[in-house]
C-alpha cells in the first residue's frame, strides 16, 4: 500500500496534482467538492467540530496557525479568529444580518 493509498495528505496531494491542467478541471471539482461538503454538513456541526479542533490544539502554536491558514485559503483571506469575532459582533449588536429571518428573506429571492 502507497503512502497516498494510506492517506499521508502530502502524498495524496502530489498523487493528484499531476491531474491539474489549462482547464482548471482540478481546482474547480476540488473546490465544488469543498462547497457541496461544508453546505451539506449542519451548521451546529460545524461550528462544534470547528471548536473542538481549537480546543484540541490549543496548546500547539504551529496547529492553530495551520488552521488559520486554512481558512485563509479557503476564505480568499479571512483568518477564522476573525470571522469569529465578526460572528460574535453580529450577535451582539443589531444588524439587518442578524435581524433579519434569512429562512423567510430566502423564500421571496
């Protein structure tokens, strides 16, 4: 069995970057995969992974930097303490983005 095959993210990661071309067909499915999974998954859920990763790791300098870094990437530049903190200002103060009952806003688009 390969090291991509036992899923060292590195390995993997090499493995399938030889499918990139002038098309983009890589980063697009890859980043619709993203997109269709985080959409898929409950919001609570996420929130409570995302918290108990934090939580895990912090104590580990280099791991919360990794995670920041990630959301940046997949942000196109939002670290995740600052979307934390705008999620918290949303909270509490009163905002058409918090006071508004999206479920209900969604059903006139």
């Amino acid at each position: 069995m390969t090291s991509a095959e036992k899923g060292n993210l590195f390995s993997v990661f090499t493995d399938v970057e030889r499918l990139e071309d002038e098309k983009n067909r890589m980063s697009n499915t890859f980043t619709d995969m993203i997109k269709n999974e985080i959409d898929a998954t409950d919001e609570q859920e996420v929130y409570n992974n995302l918290r108990n990763m934090i939580y895990k790791y912090k104590d580990d300098g280099l791991a919360l930097t990794v995670m920041e870094e990630m959301s940046e990437a997949l942000t196109n530049g939002a670290k995740l303490s600052e979307i934390l903190l705008i999620a918290a200002d949303e909270i509490q103060l009163d905002t058409p983005v918090n006071t508004l009952d999206l479920d209900q806003f969604n059903k006139y688009e």
